[in-house]
C-alpha cells in the first residue's frame, strides 16, 4: 500500500497538469479566434 501512495499522486498531479494545460490551450485558441472575427468586421 505505501508504493501506491506515492504513484496515485504521481498521476494525480499529471492528469491535473494536462487538464491546465488543455484549458489554457483552448482558451488562448479561443481568445485568439475571437480578436481575429472583431478584426475582420473592422
């Protein structure tokens, strides 16, 4: 039980740091989508 401790964390934070990072990929797509339509109607 004391090794899985330490690997369930291990993969805890890696999921958490992929979803980060998922999120503030999409969101810098999204941000950039968005100037990109306000500088065409321009």
């Amino acid at each position: 039980m004391t090794s899985a401790g330490p690997l369930f964390v291990l993969i805890l934070v890696g999921l958490l740091g992929l979803f980060f990072f998922g999120f503030l990929l999409v969101r810098r797509t999204l941000v950039g989508l968005r100037e990109g339509y306000e500088d065409g109607k321009r």
